[in-house]
C-alpha cells in the first residue's frame, strides 16, 4: 500500500511509462534483476547515492529520512523532489546496467544539521521497465558529517542569514576633533575597510590590527592576529582624527566590509550617525588693575580689538601693540590698533581686576590655521 503523498509522483511516473506506451508497474509484479543501493561522498549538506545492478533502470522512486530535502540531481534520468520523495524516469532513456558497481543512482542536497545525523531511505522501487519490478538491497543508513557553521551559532551555514557572522558598530567619545568606534560582534574581526563621511580625515589608528587611511577610506588589517569577539559590546574598533568644524557637524561611516576570515564576511549593523562639536570654547584671561603683558591663545573669527575686549566694558583703558595702540572712550576704542593678531603680545591697562572672558574662541597655536573655504581648523 503506497503512502498518499506518493501518489503525485507516482502518477507522473505512470504517466511517462504510458506515453512510451509501456503498462504500468503494479507491486504484484514479479520481481526480476536486482539493484544494490550504497551511500558515498557525504558532506554536511550532500550524499551520493551509487547503484550496482545487472540490468537497465528506466526509473525509480524513494524516500528520504533524516534530513531536510533541498533537492535531487541525476546525470541521465529526469528527477523530481519534493516533500522528502524523489521520482526519477527516463523518456526513452534509462540508467545502463552496471554490473561492477559505483555508477551514479542520484545525488540528493539537504540542509545541514550542528551535530550531524544519519539518512536512509524507505520505500524504495527501482524498475527495469513497466514489466518488471528489481529488488533493491540497502543502501542502509549513512552518516552525515556536523554542518559548516561559519559562526558558531545555532544555524548551519545553508540556514544563516549571516553565516559569517554580525557586527554592530557605534561611535563613542566624540570630540572636537577625534572620535571613537567601537564593536559588538560574536566572531573575530581580521580585517576592514571603510569609508568615512562627512569630515575631513587625517587619520586613523587601532590597538591591534595594521591599519592606514587615505583620501577618507581606512584599511585595517591582521597580520596573524585578529579583533577578539566581543559579544558584550564595546570594544575598541579604531579612532579617527579628522580637521575641527567651526559649527561642529556630523560624521558618518559608509561602504563598510568587515571580515572574520578569507572565508567569511561579516553582516555589519552600520553606526548612527555621529555630532561632534565645536572647537570653540570661552577663553579666560586673568588680568590684574593697571597694565598687562597679554597674547592670546584663543581667539574668535572676528578679532576686532572692540569684539575680543567687549567684557571689559568701561574698565578697560588701553591696549599697545607693536608699533600700534588704541584707548577705550565712551564705548569706543580710538588708535591705530583695531585687531589683535595671534602671534603678537600686547599691553592691556585695566582700572581695576579682572578676569576677562572671551567667547566663541579658537586656538590660535602656530600650527592653526583656518581654512574659510572648508570650514575647517588645521
């Protein structure tokens, strides 16, 4: 008594017998040749199936147990698979007789399984013709070797999404001019690449990989060493130094390929979109009542003498440069000196103590240098 799943496929095998104008094969045909069934070439995800037999096959039909069917192939015969059944007939074709053995049955693919298993096949018929049924021996049971598991999770590789593995990256400790990435990931990361947006970039640097940066794009690179898994997250990826913004800004990551191996990628979960701030800052001045020797290491943009000492309000007297000066009247400063200029030191008098605040300021070290057309601090 077939099984009622088999009847689809039985129905297109009779088919295919009758379109050859051949009767169809009744399970009280007498039996007449025999075919011995062997498994070979197991993998994680494939098996082979191998026949011996004293006379042609024109088709056949089986079952498959202890895996999950993908698919079936066969070099001559036409072959369907579906539900763990597998059909295979020849239109005028057959499987010739292979009395020695190892001659090609079928090659059946399957999902693979962590801890591997065991298939085996059940209600096997082989047939010579419409008129006469082989008995089939084996082909037993054979051992399915554990799946490729890239990552070491709960899913074979033929199963995963992201068999490589996952990474999720977030920037952290953000500054001026510098901020930091740092990852989450449940494999080593070998090697990167990546692409940085957004800003101006000078350079990057990481604890354990070889990495370089160029014209914006960072390569990091593990001769023999790696990025351990860090499944509880925050562990140092890299750091990146790039030129400060006047007004601050955003910087953002792109094209991002992180490798655990030459084998696998890994799916990456890009960061968020990072602000960074300002360099500017309030720069403080401590001056004492009478004159002053002063220089700036801060400055704002507009270095106008009434701009930089507008705190000073009517405490401030006057201010003496080289070669120059200027003296504070009713809210109006009077003299040669009009800007204040960073490499050059000053005289300021006050009337009384003060400490002088100057705001939206910028460091003036000899190594700044303002670029407008960028909007950048170099």
């Amino acid at each position: 008594m077939f099984k009622r799943d088999n009847i689809y496929y039985l129905t297109i095998f009779w088919l295919s017998l009758l379109v050859l104008f051949l009767k169809p094969v009744f399970a009280s045909n007498s039996l007449e040749g025999e075919v011995a069934l062997i498994f070979s070439n197991a993998t994680g995800t494939t098996i082979d199936l191998e026949y011996t037999s004293d006379v042609p096959i024109t088709g056949y039909q089986f079952s498959v147990n202890g895996v999950d069917l993908i698919n079936s192939t066969d070099g001559d015969l036409e072959i369907f698979s579906n539900n763990n059944i597998v059909v295979g007939f020849g239109l005028g074709v057959s499987l010739p007789a292979c009395p020695e053995g190892g001659c090609s049955f079928a090659s059946l693919l399957f999902y693979g399984q962590i801890d591997g298993g065991e298939i085996s096949l059940s209600d096997i018929i082989v047939v010579e013709n419409s008129d006469s049924v082989l008995a089939v021996s084996g082909p037993g049971s054979g051992n399915i070797p554990s799946c490729i598991n890239g990552d070491g999770d709960e899913l074979c590789d033929d199963l995963d999404d992201t068999p490589g593995g996952e990474i999720l990256l977030s920037f952290s400790n953000p500054g001026e001019s510098t901020i930091d990435i740092e990852y989450a990931s449940d494999v080593p990361v070998a090697g990167y690449q990546f692409s940085v947006d957004g800003v101006d970039l000078i350079n990057a640097t990481d604890g354990d990989l070889e990495i370089f940066a160029n014209n914006n794009i960072v390569v990091g690179f593990g001769l023999g060493i790696s990025l351990p898994a860090c499944p509880e997250g925050g562990c140092s990826f890299a750091s990146l130094l790039f030129y400060a913004q006047i007004e601050g800004g955003e910087i953002s990551l792109s094209d991002i390929i992180v490798v655990q191996n030459s084998d696998y990628e890994l799916a990456v979960d890009d960061p968020e979109v990072a602000s960074f701030p300002s360099p500017a800052f309030t720069y403080e001045i401590e001056l004492s009542e009478g004159a002053n020797l002063v220089s700036f290491h801060s400055l704002p943009l507009n270095t106008a003498v009434d701009n930089v000492l507008s705190d000073l309000g009517d405490n401030a007297q006057y201010i003496i440069g080289e070669g120059s000066g200027s003296y504070y009247q009713s809210g109006i400063w009077y003299g040669s000196l009009q800007n204040f200029y960073r490499d050059e030191g000053y005289w300021l008098a006050v009337e009384e103590s003060q400490i002088l605040s100057i705001n939206e300021s910028f460091p003036t070290s000899i190594y700044a240098e303002w670029d407008s057309g960028a909007m950048l601090w170099k």
